[in-house]
C-alpha cells in the first residue's frame, strides 16, 4: 500500500500516518521526494481497507500497490535511487565502472590490475576472495588469506572493493573489509543470505540467477530491502537459453525492462554474459546504450594463466578501450561516465 502525504504535511501528520501504520502490524517504508513524501506501507494488506488511511490528516492519496514486489517497485518511488559507495554515488546520470579480476590470485597479480583499471577509468575494484564453482576441483579462492591483499589494493588506488558473499558467516568480515557485497548468480534466491545482507547497510551488488525471470530478480532485491537496506544494485550476467556460441545470453532487454519497473540501478556485466573476451566490448557499448547504470568487467593481466574466467577476462589494454568507447556512447544518451576519485 502507497500512502502519499501531501505537499507541506506536517511531521505531526506524518507521526500519526506512521502509527496507523503499526498499528496495522504493517511496516513503513519513507521515500521523501521534492515534492511528496511517500510511506510505503507493506505486509498483509489485502483486508485493510484503504480508507482507513485516507481520512488521515495530512494524506493526498491511497493506492495499492499490484506488484508483488512493493519496495523495488516504481509505484512506490518513482524517482531513481541514487546512494553513495565510499565517496562515490550510484544511479543518476553517471555511469559507474567496475573493474577487476574475477579471483583474487596473488598480491602481483591484484595490484598490477588494480592499478591498471584505475588508470583506465575505473570507479570501483572487483576482485573475488570467496569462490562458488561449479566444480569442486577448480579453485575456490583465497578466502580470508585474501582480505589483507584486498585491502593494500584500495588503499593503493583509492578504489572501493566489490567482493562476492558466498555465505551468511562471511557477512561480519566482509562488512569489515569490502565497500559493497556482491551477491553472486547462484545465490540469487538463497534467501537466507539476503535477509541477511539485509540487516546491513552495505551497499548490495545483486545478480541475476542465470534461469532467472526479472519479477524472480526484483523479488530477491525486495528480501534485501525488506531487511532495511535501501542500497541495492541490480545487475544482469546473462542467462541460460538453448544457445551455446556464448556462455551466457545477453538479455539486453532486461535492462529498459527493470529501468522501468524499479528505481533501484541497474549494472551490466558482459564478462559474464558473454563468456568471450572478444564479444566484452559490443556488449558493454549496448548496455550503456540501453541506459545502465554501469558496468561490471573481469580484466586480468594475464588471461591465458588466470585460475578462473580466462576466457572472458579483457587484458588492461582493452579495458582502456572499452572505457573510451563507452564513454563515446555514454556522452550519445546525454550521460557521461563517473570520473576517477583521486587519492
């Protein structure tokens, strides 16, 4: 249920909407805007009768709200969230650049790209410490011996670290150590995990399950946000169809889909979409041409020996230009890219 408060409402009147709402044993959600403030009021509405709110002093308007994801839906807040990131902000005009190795393998190996995708244009530094493989065989992943070397790299850079959380007992450390928690494809709907993350305020890079639907994405964000966390990044990696030329396909589509449907940002990894280096480029270009808010990209130093996603790992030289062209494209669709922090 949206409640909408009218222009100049008093806190008072505010106060008051908020104990109908408890009182109602459902649970308010603010979203204040320029002009209205808006209460999200969510749980068991169906036999609450709206009138019970709209008699209220101070209230303009009532309205159910018919997704069953309530919090993520544009109904409810109809302006793009836009949240900080350790300095940086997320959403908006500006395109975010996230870039690094998909497993952390060695002090030489993460600072030499850390460095690299910095100089490139990169905004933020992904590097995986926890790894869940398909294999038991492949490589899991420094783990905590990983978060030291992590670390050395933000400080060097001055970038923010996206790190992937495989578990809910990784969640103390991680929120310690990492500036925004990256929900993996395979946890996506371990909804143990997002509650979870959900009782943090750390920023939460969620991807979309390679046999996801999009309404299965935004009900796995609205566990997050139920949980009190308003900091969600959606981020589609392709999905799994009948098409073998690719890892993944790239459901381009998805992104003006979600941009419509929710506030919440919306990256796009085309490492992961694709599966091939050589496709990486063509991809990100149509994703910052289909309005994200950013993109996710594996870059390593030497691809041919990485211990996990090689093949689809740019090498820095290409990132540098992948970054100049879809800057190109970003400045086409009135946008431009997030600049550099400077340490």
């Amino acid at each position: 249920m949206m409640i909408v408060m009218k222009p100049g409402a008093t806190q008072a009147q505010l106060d008051h909407v908020l104990e109908h709402i408890h009182a109602n044993s459902l649970t308010p959600h603010l979203s204040v805007g320029e002009d209205h403030t808006v209460i999200g009021a969510v749980g068991d509405t169906h036999a609450i009768a709206i009138e019970l709110f709209e008699v209220l002093d101070g209230v303009a308007a009532v309205k159910r709200i018919s997704q069953p994801f309530k919090l993520a839906s544009r109904t409810l807040q109809p302006f793009d969230s836009v949240f900080p990131i350790n300095g940086l902000s997320v959403g908006g005009e500006e395109i975010l650049l996230v870039a690094g190795p998909c497993s952390v393998e060695s002090r030489s190996q993460l600072l030499e790209t850390a460095q690299a995708v910095k100089e490139a244009g990169a905004n933020a530094l992904r590097g995986g410490i926890f790894k869940p493989r398909t294999s038991p065989y492949s490589f899991q992943g420094l783990g905590e011996q990983g978060l030291e070397l992590i670390a050395e790299a933000r400080a060097l850079t001055g970038l923010p670290l996206v790190v992937e959380i495989t578990s809910i007992n990784q969640v103390e450390v991680l929120s310690k150590n990492v500036d925004v928690l990256q929900v993996g494809a395979r946890n996506m709907q371990n909804f143990a995990l997002l509650s979870e993350v959900g009782r943090t305020q750390m920023p939460v890079l969620l991807k979309r399950g390679m046999s996801a639907t999009i309404e299965e994405l935004l009900m796995a964000a609205e566990y997050i946000l139920a949980g009190g966390n308003p900091r969600v990044i959606l981020c589609e990696r392709g999905i799994r169809t009948f098409e073998t030329a690719t890892r993944n396909t790239t459901d381009i589509n998805a992104v003006p889909v979600l941009k419509s449907l929710t506030h919440l940002p919306v990256l796009l990894d085309p490492s992961h979409s694709t599966g091939h280096w050589e496709y990486v480029g063509a991809v990100a270009r149509a994703a910052v041409a289909a309005g994200a808010d950013g993109l996710i990209v594996e870059v390593h130093p030497d691809p041919e020996h990485a211990l996990s996603d090689g093949r689809q790992s740019l090498r820095p030289e290409k990132f540098a230009e992948l970054v100049r062209q879809v800057g190109q494209i970003a400045g086409v669709m009135g946008r431009k890219l997030t600049p550099v922090t400077k340490l």
